[in-house]
C-alpha cells in the first residue's frame, strides 16, 4: 500500500486524477471565430473625412472613411482618430463628415476615435490649410506645429480660467505718447480691424501697451493672440496682461511648461474659458474664439520662422490669420524690418509712430566710437579692448548703475586668423574654422575638435595665430581686470539673465539675451560693430540695426549708447538719429531695385546635385520665374564637406514677384508630389521665402 505524499506542513498533495475530474466537470469552449464582428456604418453623416499623418507630398488630401454606428457619437468634427492606413494604424484628425463618398470603391470603417474633444477647430484647420500651400508644404506638417501632442490626464481636468464679470475697457496709458494710438484702441473697441506697424519708444513699457490693447480688444468680446519671440518676453507680458485684465482671463504658452501644463492651457483656450493667449511662435495657431487682435512683437527676429517643414514665419502666419478672421493687426517692435515697411507701403497696414519731441525725451544719447580720433587708447583700454570714448563713458556710468556690454559672439576667442596673412585659420585634418574655447585651450577645431597644437598657415608659413572676433567671456575677463572693483555678470547661451539689479556693475551679453537692469542701464556699449556688419548675410545692416536698437532700449532715458562702429555708416546713423523708419524705407527701396526680397518673393530648393536638377527638370514653372543655381552651398555655412573634400550640397533660388508667389509655391508641391509617389528617396528640401538666401 503506498501512501500519499505530503507537503513540508504535513498537507496532501493533490493526486493527478483531481484536476482531471475538475477538468472534465467544465463545459465545452466555443471556437473563437477568426472574423471580426460585423459593423453597421453611422445613420447620420456616415463618412468621415479624415487628414491622415503623413508627410508624403502625394498624400495631401483627405481620405474617407466610414463612421461606425458605435463612433457615431464619438467620431465629431476635430476630434483625433486612428485608421488603416496602407496596412498600418496612422493617426489623423476627423475633419468633417458628410453624406456620402465620391470615391467609388468600398471605405474602411475607422479604426477607433482617440478622444472625442474637437482639438481642430474649422478656424486653425482653414488657416493651416492655407499656410500649407503658402509654403509649399502638406497639412499633416503645419497640424503638427499648431496642435500640440494629447496628454489624456489633463484632457480629463477642467479647464481653469473664464473670471468672473465683464471687464471694462483698460485706459490708454502708453498709448497716449502715440499720436495715433488712442484711435487705435477706439477702432479696436468698436469691434473694427485695424492694422499698424509700431515703432516701440525706448523703455520697457511695451509689454503694457501690448495688454492694454488685448484688454481693449476683450472689451469688445473679441479675443487676442500675442506671439513674442522668447519665454524671457511671454513673462514679461504675462505680468503685464495680469496686471491690465486681471487673474484668469489669459493663458501663457510656451515649451518650458511641459507636455501636460501646456496642453491644460491649450485646452482651456480651445474651450473657450479665456480669449487671450500669449506664447513663443506655435501660439500664432492657438484656437481662440473670435480673434479680434493678433500681435507680433519683434518681427525681425530670426526664432519667429519655424524649423521644421514647411519653415512657416510667424508673420506670415498672423498676417493670413487676421486677413481671414477680419482682425486687427499689431506688429511692432523697436525697429522696423523692410518685410513691415512692405506692408506699410501696400496700405495693408498704418504706421503707430511717436513725435520726435517725445523720442528725444526718452531715447539715450547715441555716439560712434568709430573714428580715428576716438581709437586712442591707454592701457586700460588696451587691455580692455575698448575705444577711449567707450571705456571713458563705462567708467563713468559704472559709478550711477549697471553698464551693457552687447558682443557679437559667444565663447572665448571664437574665430581665428593667421597673424601674417589674416588668412583663416583652419584644421589641417577638416579643414573647419579653428577657436579658443577658454583661457587655459589649445586651438581646437570647430568640426572635429583636433587641437592644432603644430598648426602653420599654409599660405604664409606664420604658427603664430590672431583673434578676429573675441566672445563674450574674453571681454568679460578683459573687463574685469580694466573694472576691478566692478561686478561683472555675462548672460548668453549657457546662462540667460532675466533682470539684473540697478546697482553698479557691468553686464556682458550677447544679442537677444540682454537682462533688463533696475530703473534701466545708465550706459550701453555696442562692441564690434563691423563683426555684426560684415556678415554674409542680405539682411546684414537691418539685423545689425535691431540688435543695435533692442540694446538701446534698454538704457534709461538721458542715458549713453556708444556704437563701436564706422561713424559713416547708414546704419550708425540710422541708431544715432533712432530712426528705423526711415531705416527701412530706404533699405527697401534699395531692394526693389536690385529685386532682393522683400521686394520680391524668393524659393530655395537644397539637396543633393541629382536631386535638385531632378526636381527643376521637373517643375512647370509659372511666368516671370526666374531661376539661379544650383550652386554648391558653401562648406562654411553648412558644416563639413563629403567624402574626398567635395561639397555635396547645392542649392538653387527662384525669384518670383510678390504675386506670384502663390503659383511657384503649387508648382514646386507639384513636382514634390510627383517624385514622392514615385518613391524616390532623398527629396530636396524646399523653402519658401527663407531668411538666408546666400
């Protein structure tokens, strides 16, 4: 007789035969069927018609597909979707739906409705639709730039914002030194579309005249989109907007707050708890109601041109969305880009400019340190590497508060030269442009990063190298042995500044990440201005101006700008008038005469020499086209070459009348759509109206 085996607690295991009777106690399984269960399509507007994300050019259109009966309440307008799409799940958002399909084959049902919320509104799916073809570019690609990415917990919250009571119109405040301003506000507050280009006055009390006028727009139950062009800007006129409107009845959107925060603000815009919005340039697709006002601050800024296809500028962008909405237009700043004086000398646009009186009541004195006379130097100078009239004005200032000092470039000794020929120095393996990168570096190159420790000019046989433009912390060493019993701060790329106290001390930045001092800087010193004028750069002398102008502005009224710079020069005299006007209207019109954009309308395709022959071959282009190129785009500007030391890119322009831009825009999709159904890899790149064009 055997006995049962027992566990370590002295429990029976269960013999085999148990969980075999249990098994033949349980009923038959029924075979799964391998058919999915049949799908009835919705009775009301049973076809969606969906723009599926994808970037081919061919694909550009929407495609139907059928609503099923269990979506029907789902499937709304806007909302994003999930469907087969050439044997994969692509996402898509529901655009309309309709009665019936004009293609004559069966329709796929849809896959599934991702959330039913109508993130695309009909305003922001018009609007990218026409920045799209603006751009020579596809829909699914602008729908990425004006949507942000879905985060379901957040979708789930209520949405924050919607103040309680009315509010009352704001009083004009800045706009008064304006001569036209208070007849802006009053077209604004009777629900009209008025449209300027402002000439900002030096002082920070822009960011209040940009709420004032949003807070008149919300007044007259119409809302307002602001678009700056960094987070250091949105908090500024965050502030100024809570200040002028209140708590609650604006939203703040830019990408340092994170997927989820971001998306509950964008969400609360989207259902229609506050009317204004301000952020970085995705904000210009912001789904607000009723769009009374759009606003661009700083149009001449390089960051207000998306990088990512199709490379849409946010000028651009409001320019369409308050033509379409019949809004009104504010696109200002403290210069004037010839692209604003285009639309000044059209009529699309008035001009909000102060009196001359008033400007001279705020603006700083502005001199050139650029003669002969005002290069003589003492030692500290020398070390400094200050004209005297620079270096006398910062000692001077450095007593009463902070003193700026705007460089060109960031880093250490950022470009070098051979100290015979001043021929650039480069690397003996890349053959890329060669910098100092800290006090205690060797020479290293800027592409592979050798270091040039035996380095010889190969034109001169010199080893001996010079600086030709030195970064921001050189002068921030050189001004600390000159100053040195002075603070000295430095705000660029690896460290911004905000704001910095009013107190004595100097502060080096380079452009666009100038801090704003207390009370305003008591001078400002313009270093290298022949660093920032002889770029390659077609808007060479109109950025220089605006760099110029932002740091100007900075300086409390009664305050020294000193421009370190050919006294000569159109653009030294443009700063020292503070006349960007007059600036631009002679810059265009030098423009127009050479057919230079904006005067004209320009298109770059860049890519490979196949592929960009290719695509010209191609290409039906309409009248009054002209082409030049392709030409091989230089390894300067573009970084290493190929293998064996040739360049292999090229890029071709095509110049256009402004009205005929819309024309070579479709013909370049034409032919983009052509190549990509038939497979062909490695497309060019094309861009419409970029800012780089040599």
């Amino acid at each position: 007789m055997t006995s049962q085996p027992t566990g370590p607690d002295g429990v029976l295991f269960e013999l085999a035969a148990a969980p075999v009777e249990k098994k033949q106690g349980r009923k038959p399984e029924k075979k799964r069927s391998g058919r999915p269960a049949p799908r009835t399509p919705a009775e009301r507007l049973p076809v969606a018609r969906v723009v599926v994300d994808t970037p081919l050019p061919h694909l550009d259109r929407y495609f139907d597909y059928r609503v099923p009966a269990d979506m029907d309440e789902a499937a709304v307008p806007g909302c994003r979707v999930r469907v087969r799409f050439n044997n994969r799940k692509l996402a898509g958002f529901l655009a309309e739906r309709v009665e019936a399909s004009e293609f004559a084959g069966r329709l796929a049902y849809l896959d599934s409705v991702v959330s039913p919320e109508p993130v695309l509104t009909p305003e922001v799916l018009g609007l990218s639709r026409a920045v799209a073809d603006r751009y020579a570019g596809t829909l699914s690609d602008v729908l990425r730039l004006a949507v942000p990415p879905r985060h379901a917990r957040a979708e789930k919250e209520e949405s924050a914002g919607c103040a309680e009571g009315d509010l009352a119109a704001p009083e004009a405040g800045p706009w008064r030194d304006y001569p036209d301003g208070p007849a802006f506000l009053a077209e604004l507050a009777a629900g009209r579309a008025p449209r300027a280009v402002w000439n900002a006055l030096p002082g920070p009390d822009w960011p209040e005249a940009i709420a004032v006028a949003a807070g008149t727009a919300l007044a007259a139950g119409r809302g307002t989109v602001v678009v700056v062009p960094d987070g250091r800007d949105v908090e500024r006129v965050d502030a100024a907007l809570t200040a002028v409107l209140g708590p609650d009845r604006h939203v703040a959107l830019t990408a340092g707050l994170g997927p989820a925060e971001r998306y509950r603000r964008w969400l609360a815009v989207l259902r229609d708890r506050v009317r204004v919005v301000v952020g970085t340039r995705a904000a210009a697709f912001a789904p607000v109601r009723d769009v009374g006002l759009v606003v661009l601050w700083d149009d001449g800024d390089d960051v207000h041109a998306d990088p990512h296809a199709p490379y849409p500028h946010a000028r651009t962008v409001l320019s369409m969305r308050a033509h379409r909405a019949q809004a009104g237009a504010l696109i200002g700043g403290h210069t004037r880009t010839t692209d604003a004086q285009m639309l000044v000398d059209s009529g699309w646009a008035g001009q909000l400019v102060a009196d001359r009186a008033v400007l001279r009541r705020r603006a700083p004195v502005v001199r050139a340190a650029g003669d002969d006379r005002e290069l003589e130097r003492d030692g500290a100078a020398r070390s400094a590497r200050l004209p005297g009239l620079a270096l006398r004005v910062a000692r001077q200032a450095s007593r009463e508060g902070a003193v700026l000092f705007q460089v060109p470039r960031r880093g250490y000794l950022a470009t070098l030269a051979c100290a015979g020929c001043r021929e650039p120095a480069r690397c003996d393996a890349c053959h890329g442009p060669l910098a100092v990168r800290g006090s205690h570096a060797l020479p290293s190159c800027g592409w592979c990063g050798r270091v040039a420790g035996a380095w010889a000019c190969p034109e001169c046989g010199v080893t001996r190298m010079r600086a030709v433009v030195v970064g921001d912390r050189r002068t921030a060493e050189e001004l600390g042995r000159a100053f040195p019993s002075v603070t000295v701060r430095t705000s660029g790329r690896d460290e911004v500044l905000a704001a910095v106290p009013g107190s004595p001390s100097l502060v080096v930045a380079t452009p666009g990440a100038e801090p704003v001092a207390e009370g305003g800087y008591a001078a400002a010193v313009l270093l290298d201005g022949w660093a920032l004028l002889n770029r390659l750069d077609l808007r060479a002398t109109e950025e220089t101006l605006r760099r110029w102008l932002s740091a100007a502005a900075l300086v409390r009224p009664g305050g020294t700008v000193v421009v370190c710079a050919d006294a000569s020069s159109p653009v030294v005299q443009s700063l020292v008038r503070w006349d960007p006007a007059g600036f631009a209207e002679r810059e265009l019109a030098d423009r127009r005469e050479l057919a230079f954009p904006p005067a004209v309308s320009m298109a770059s395709v860049t890519g490979g020499p196949e592929h960009v022959r290719e695509l010209l071959d191609q290409v039906e282009l309409p009248e009054g086209v002209e082409l030049l190129g392709p030409v091989p785009v230089g390894p300067d500007r573009e970084g290493p070459t190929g293998p064996g030391g040739t360049n292999t890119t090229e890029r071709a322009l095509l110049r256009v009348p402004r009205a005929g831009v819309g024309a070579l825009a479709r013909a370049l999709k034409v032919a983009a759509a052509a190549r990509s159904a038939r497979r062909e890899e490695h497309l060019a790149q094309i861009r419409v109206d970029p800012l780089q064009v040599v």
